[in-house]
C-alpha cells in the first residue's frame, strides 16, 4: 500500500487549491493501492462524525504534540505540503526530512515587493488581533483574538517539531 500524507488548512469536503489537485489526481490511481490521510490545521478539534469517511482519513493535528510523532504514526511514503510558509507545512518538512521521506508541494508565486513589504507586516500584525478565521463558519466561534491564538497554536507545533529533530 502506498500511503500519502496531504496537510490542508479546511476539511477535504470544502473545495480549495489542494482539494481540487487531488480530485483530479486520485482516480488515476484507482488502480493501485493507495491510501490518503489529510492532516487538518484548523482552530478547534475537529468534531468526530467530520472524520468519517469512505476514501479517506481524516487527521487533527491538535491530537499530535508534533510533526515527527504524527509522521511516526502515520508512516506516509510521501508527504504533500503547501509551498507557502506556514508553520505546519514546515514542520511537515522537518519530519519529511528526519525520516527520509519525499515531500512535494503545490507552486505558490508570491513576489513581494519592497514596498509592499511594510504594508504586508502591517496588515498581518492586526489580522494577530482578529476575533476570526477564514474558516469560521457562524458567529458562535468568534473569540477574542482568535486567529492570533491559532497562529501560537501552529508556531508551537513547529517548535516542538524542532526540538524533536533537535535542530
């Protein structure tokens, strides 16, 4: 069985960048013996009846300290990551690495530009202070700083995959 691990920011349902490759790359192998397991990045634990599902498993990263205990116990034998920087898919690299493990990812061309550079900081530091995610889906999940309280979620989670690859 070939195993791969796929790392997303929203569940496998909703459609995005990542779900749209993989809806048209999994039926050319149908054939072969593949399975595919999500880890899912999300602010709240992902509730259980959202796990279920016949082509594939869904996984929480909350219920993993870091990146090399969940490749660990998954044991993918490649890794698709996003090619943008975000802490999770960086750790997913780090463990990618510590176990030999090749790890793709999709194209993201984002130039920035010098000037644009201050404006970026700028809005990413009160986007810290935000109530919401992009992901929220009704107003019962607004709290205050939410999304600055994800974004120390994730950044933990890449430190301790650090420290677990003692880098």
């Amino acid at each position: 069985m070939f195993k791969i691990l796929i790392s997303n920011y929203i569940l496998p349902e909703i459609r995005n960048f990542r779900t749209l490759i993989f809806e048209q790359v999994l039926p050319f192998l149908e054939n072969y013996d593949v399975e595919v397991e999500w880890l899912i990045y999300m602010p709240d634990k992902i509730k259980p009846n959202s796990r279920e599902n016949e082509k594939y498993k869904v996984l929480d990263f909350h219920d993993y300290d870091n990146a090399i205990d969940l490749v660990r116990d998954v044991k993918p034998d490649i890794i698709y990551a996003a090619a943008y920087p975000t802490s999770p898919d960086i750790a997913l690299r780090l463990a990618g690495e510590h176990f030999k493990i090749p790890v793709v990812a999709d194209v993201a061309n984002e130039v920035v530009m010098e000037d644009r550079l201050g404006k970026m900081i700028g809005a990413n530091i009160s986007r810290f202070f935000q109530n919401s995610v992009s992901t929220d889906t009704n107003e019962n999940q607004k709290q205050f700083m939410r999304r600055g309280r994800f974004w120390i979620q994730k950044y933990l989670f890449l430190l301790r995959t650090q420290l677990a690859v003692k880098m």
